[in-house]
C-alpha cells in the first residue's frame, strides 16, 4: 500500500507540471485567436460603420474562452502522461507498466512496480527541475503583433469610426432618456399620461439617432400643446355656455357644467325638455344661441344636439389638466435630451434649436408695454378699467395699468387694459404697387442640408400711420386665404379664428 501511494505522489508532481504548461499553450492560442479577430473587426471598422464593436468583441472571446477551456479540460494531462514522462527517463517503459498492473497482486506485479519506484525516484530531481516550456514564440509574437496593430488603428481612428463613436454616444443619450420616461411611467397613475409616456418609450426604443429622437419628443409636445390649446379653448366655451345658462335661469344646469357633472346635466336636460313649450322668450333665446337655432323652433331633437354638445364640452374640459401634465413631461424630456446632446457636443439641427427657443420664449413675461402719442389740446385723463378719457393720445401697459393724457395734461394709472379713446392708429410697412405672385410648393422634402438664397437689397420705403380698424381688416383677409391655400388642420383654422376673433377692433 506503501508503494502505491509513494508512486501516484511522484506521479501527481509531474502532472500537475504538464498541466501548467500545457494551460500556458492554450492561453496563447487563445490570445492569438481574440487579438487576430479583434484586429479583423476594426479593419473592417474603418470601411464600415459599427456601432456595437464591444458587443461583438465580448461575445466571440466569451464564446472563445469556452471553447478553450473545454478543449483543455479534454486534453490535460493525467496519471497516464505523466508515466509516460518517467519513462523518458527511468526506461523500458517502468512507469508505464507500473501504472496498468497498479492493482495487480501476482508477485512479478509487485516486484516490477518496486523497481519502477527505485528507478522515478532516482530520477524525480531530474524531472521536476527539467527545462519547463511555458512559452510558444509563433501564437505569442503574433498575437503581440496584433494587438500593437489593433492600438494603432484606434489610436488613429478615421471617418468611419469617429462616426460610429458618435452614433454610439447617441444611441446612449436616447437611452438613458428612456429611462427616465420608464421611471416617470411607473411614477404616473392618470392613463392619459401613462399612455403619452408608453408612446414617446416606443417611439425612442432602438432610435439610434439623438436628433431623430429629440424630433419625435418635439413632435409629440407640439401635439400636446395644440391639444391643450384646444381644451383652453373648449374651457372658454364651457364657460361661455354657462354664462349663457345663467342669463336665461337655467341655475340648476348651469350649476352641474360648472361641477362638471354629468348625470345631473343629463337629469337637468331630461326636465328641459319637457319643459319646453313653458320656456319664456328669453330663455328661447339664450337656448337657440347655444345650439345655434333660430327662436320659437326648439324641439326635442335640438336638446338631443344640445345634450352632446355639452357632453362633448365636459369630456374635454376634464382632460385639460392631464394634457397639460403630459406636455409639459414631454417638454422636459426634449429640453433634458437637448441638454445632455449640448454636454457631448451633438449639436441638434437648426430647426429644432430654434423651435426649443421659440418654446422658452412663448412663456408668459412681467410685463409688455406699448405706447402711442399725439398732439392735443384740452387736458383730461381716464382710468384703465374702461372708462372713456378725453385726450387724444395714450399710453397702455400690458401689466394691467394703463394711461391716457395730451400734451398739455396728465395722466392716472388704471386697473384695466386701457380701452380709453386715445390713439387707435399703427404704423405699417408700405410695399412697391406691382403683380403679387403667391408660390405654393407641396412637393416632398428631400434629404440634404438646408440652404439659403439672397438677392440684393431691394427699395426702401417709410412706413404709414392707418387706422387700427381698416390694418385689422387687411391682415384677417391675408390670413384667411392663407389659410385656405395651405389647407390647415380644422383645429388649427379654429384657433386662427378665436384668434382674430379675440383683437377684432368690433369685439371692444
């Protein structure tokens, strides 16, 4: 028993040498193959966008260190090699005879395993201090080669490289912008919200261009804001309507529009309804200028419009909050990506820097003030809240206060917007009398640059003081055929409307 412990110990020392240098073999095989595929991948890089070269890189030396390791574990050397070692230096193949009758017990077995013994461990000084090979030049100067070349290709990269390098730090920014709109998602519980954030995630997922992403984020906050644009303007009717309910004593109804409910809207309308034929002319009135009837022809079928109107109405004004919420989510998201492309020096393109402008500039200011003067002759002043002063010229502020005062008196600030009979006249440019040709082009956008052509500077002309009333008019009809011309969206010929609905000189 002696015996065979003693040998497998002279056994295990050498095999545990093999398996050293034949783990040190491997190892510089497979650093061969890496640094060669490594060097293939950015030669390949410098014809060829690759954005993902660490993915590629990371998934062929994991496959290969796999296969490697696997390779090894089937080749390394065992007892058997290592007899076969001795035997190079014992002879007549001792060890390796030793080995195969171990577990034999007939005499000439256990005297050939002792000689064996004598003869390894006059040798084992020998074997253990034999010249080890741990180094193989090819595999290991070749793969130094490749790596000294590899370093030279990335320290020098070109076009192609640099290009993937800033489309990965793009890919990266958008990304992180996910994030943040997946932990604003999980943060949310309205599902108008939830379901603008769902659609600005999938619009970014994969998106590997920043400004293609910071389009879509615009994209998405311009539709919002139109759409609460539209919901203001559908609180204003709201309102409207309730006014008009109020003047013609509908409280009950007037009330439930107000609480924004429903059920007694519905309730309220179903006694209106039969109620009809004991209305008063002026509650006809008021009702017929709701549904836009005529007077003394209401019937049921005008309540029915009546009912979806203001049901209509309800549905959106309770929507406005929410839309507001989600544009100004998405308004963030843009400026925050803006924000992180400017730090990585992605300059974003022209348009939508000047959109991201034009958005911080339509935010509401202190106070805005204009001016307009004229000789007069007789003193006098009037308060802003709306009463009538008695010079000819004025002075408004768009903070509220407002003033009005000739030359030879003074003036004292109002609460309102300054609707004295002062000045009601503008200054306008004057244009050369010629042909007015209007060019429409509705052709595709094409890709490119965008670019710029200018002529020489054409006449000058002073301006020409005319009465607001006759500008206003000129101006709402250019609008209107342009308008027409481009064909808008019906929402935003509607606010175009409110709009000069809001400044028409008539409307004072």
């Amino acid at each position: 028993m002696d015996v065979q412990k003693t040998f497998y110990s002279l056994l295990k020392k050498v095999k545990l040498q093999l398996q050293v240098e034949h783990s040190a073999k491997e190892f510089q095989y497979l650093l061969l193959a890496c640094s060669a595929f490594i060097l293939c991948l950015f030669i390949f890089a410098r014809f060829y966008v690759i954005i993902d070269t660490n993915m590629f890189i990371s998934s062929f030396v994991s496959i290969t260190v796999i296969f490697f390791f696997v390779r090894f574990w089937k080749t390394k050397s065992g007892f058997k090699q290592a007899a076969q070692f001795y035997d190079q230096y014992c002879g007549e193949d001792r060890a390796s005879t030793a080995l195969a009758f171990m577990d034999d017990k007939e005499m000439v077995h256990e005297l050939q395993r002792k000689d064996a013994l004598v003869h390894m461990k006059k040798a084992e000084i020998s074997v253990l201090k034999r010249k080890k090979k741990y180094i193989y030049p090819l595999p290991l100067y070749l793969s130094i080669f490749f790596i000294i070349l590899t370093s030279l290709i990335i320290l020098y990269p070109n076009e192609k490289m640099a290009e993937a390098k800033q489309q990965k730090k793009e890919r990266a920014i958008v990304q992180e912008t996910v994030k943040e709109l997946e932990k604003l998602f999980k943060e949310k519980t309205n599902p108008i919200v939830k379901k603008t954030i769902e659609t600005a995630m999938v619009d970014l997922k994969g998106m590997k261009n920043a400004d293609e992403a910071l389009k879509k984020l615009n994209k998405q906050s311009s539709e919002l804001m139109l759409k609460k644009t539209q919901s203001d303007e559908n609180n204003a009717e709201l309102t409207r309507a309730i006014k008009q309910l109020e003047a013609g004593k509908f409280h009950e109804l007037a009330k439930a529009l107000h609480e924004n409910n429903k059920d007694l809207m519905e309730s309220e309308l179903e006694k209106l309804r039969e109620q009809l034929s004991q209305l008063t002319n002026e509650q006809k009135e008021s009702l017929a200028q709701l549904i836009q009837s005529e007077l003394g022809d209401l019937s049921s079928e005008h309540i029915n419009l009546l009912k979806d109107q203001l049901s209509n109405m309800l549905d959106k004004a309770s929507q406005s909050t929410q839309l507001a919420d989600s544009q100004k989510i998405m308004q963030t998201a843009s400026e925050s990506l803006l924000e992180k492309m400017l730090e990585n020096n992605i300059q974003p393109s022209t348009t939508i820097a000047q959109n991201q402008n034009n958005e911080k500039g339509n935010s509401p200011k202190g106070d805005e003030t204009n001016s307009g003067s004229q000789t007069g002759q007789q003193n006098g002043s009037s308060i802003g809240n709306g009463n009538e002063g008695q010079g000819e010229s004025g002075n408004s502020k768009g903070n509220g206060n407002s003033s009005n005062s000739s030359s030879n008196g003074s003036s004292t600030p109002g609460n309102g917007a300054g609707l004295g009979m002062g000045s009601r006249e503008l200054t306008i440019p004057e244009t050369v009398d010629g042909k007015v040709n209007i060019e429409k082009d509705s052709g595709e956008m094409g890709e490119g640059k965008p670019t710029e052509h200018g002529e020489g500077n054409g006449p000058v002309l002073k301006g020409s003081i005319r009465p607001y009333e006759e500008v206003y008019n000129q101006y709402e009809k250019a609008s209107r055929e342009s308008t027409n011309r481009l064909q808008l969206p019906s929402e935003l010929e509607s606010i175009v409307k409110n709009y000069f609905s809001e400044i028409n000189p008539d409307r004072e």
